[in-house]
C-alpha cells in the first residue's frame, strides 16, 4: 500500500474530507489557487500545507504531488531554474502520454498546465513567456530531470516538514537541462508592460524576488 497523508493516526476528520474533495488535478489546482502565497523562509510539508492553508511553491508543489499520488500518480517534482529569480518547483503527472502540472505561484502565469505537452521540456518551455522577475526580465534558464518523491518516503516528506531540506538538497544536485544559450538570452526582449502587469494579479508583494541593484 502506498503512503498517504491521511494514514497517519494523527490525521483528523477535516483532512480526510479535503483530501477526498481532491480527486482530480484541476481540484488539486483549485485548492492551492485558494489559498494564501507563504512569503516565509521555511518549508511546509503537505500535512501541514492543510493545517496552515499556506504555502509557496515548494510547499504546493510536494502538496501538489502528494495529492496526485492519491489518484494513482507517481509523485514527481521537477525544478525549473532561473536566472537573478526564484526557482520554480512544480508537481508532474501523465495521462495519454501527456504531461500536465500542478503548481502553487506568486504570478497567474506559472500554476496549472493540462496534460497535452508530449515531453517535459514541452511543458517546461511553456512557461518562457510567463516566467519573469520584477524588472521584466525573461529568467528561465533550465530545468532538473523529474524527481520522484517516493524515493523519501522512509522519511515521511508527507507528514514531517524535517525531512524537506533533504529534498531541496537533491534537488540542488539533480542533472540539468538547459533551455537558451547565452546568445538566446542576450537577444531577450523585456516582457511587455501589460502582460507583466496581468501576471502580478492577486500578488503577494512580499514574497517577491528582489533582484540586486545592477552594478552591486
């Protein structure tokens, strides 16, 4: 039997009742577009993304996977790295073939994907456009191979938030691939005015990266 987050003895009525109101990605999505952006330097393990109803990419993306899981998923994360910005942690899953995401963002644009992307490099490169930092700087620049987080389950990542610094430590290490060279970002153009802006709806301003001033 699988892992899950309401095995545990610990876990109450109202985390049961949510978790069986989860029962499709899109509900997953749903949930954690409801809840507030965490701007707080800690990680939060799906557990307690319930208990708090907060979270920011990393705690929505391993929540993400642990609900997928539920549905008969295998819980993958990939991190797409950036450049002068945050890292962006999402939660894979397949079907047809297909790959979908489920995310939890500061900006509109980097959340939900539906399962019609044939690689995961298709997936990722469907984030370009929207992933950007406050000077309207393009900033994706690779992403790790998938991590399947049931390789931590001896650990408990579902139910305990100690064991999540190794999971960020993993994927510190994980193989990248690399989406532009150097002569592709050295020809980026600044995202316009009006999809920035429309990317930033409902931000929280405090959980935004704060690039250094050039020349720093």
């Amino acid at each position: 039997m699988k892992p899950s987050m309401a095995a545990s003895e610990t876990s109450t009525r109202d985390e049961q009742r949510l978790l069986a109101r989860l029962d499709s990605p899109a509900k997953i999505q749903a949930f954690l577009d409801g809840i507030p952006y965490s701007d707080e330097d800690t990680y939060r393990c799906p557990r307690r993304v319930m208990r708090d109803r907060r979270a920011h990419c990393f705690d929505g993306a391993l929540f993400a996977a642990a609900a997928l899981r539920r549905l008969g998923y295998p819980p993958l994360v990939i991190d797409m790295l950036a450049d002068n910005d945050d890292d962006h942690l999402v939660a894979l899953y397949k079907v047809d073939g297909h790959w979908g995401a489920v995310a939890k963002s500061n900006f509109v644009g980097l959340r939900f994907r539906e399962p019609v992307f044939r690689s995961v490099r298709e997936l990722v490169m469907s984030y370009f456009e929207q992933f950007y930092n406050v000077r309207r700087e393009k900033t994706l620049r690779s992403y790790t191979v998938p991590l399947n987080l049931s390789a931590f389950d001896q650990l408990h990542w579902m139910t305990r938030d100690e064991p999540l610094d190794a999971i960020a430590d993993r994927l510190d290490r994980r193989r990248q691939a690399f989406v532009v060279t150097s002569a592709m970002v050295a020809r980026l153009e600044p995202v316009d005015r009006r999809s920035f802006e429309a990317g930033l709806q409902g931000v929280n301003p405090h959980g935004l990266y704060k690039p250094p001033r050039k020349g720093d």
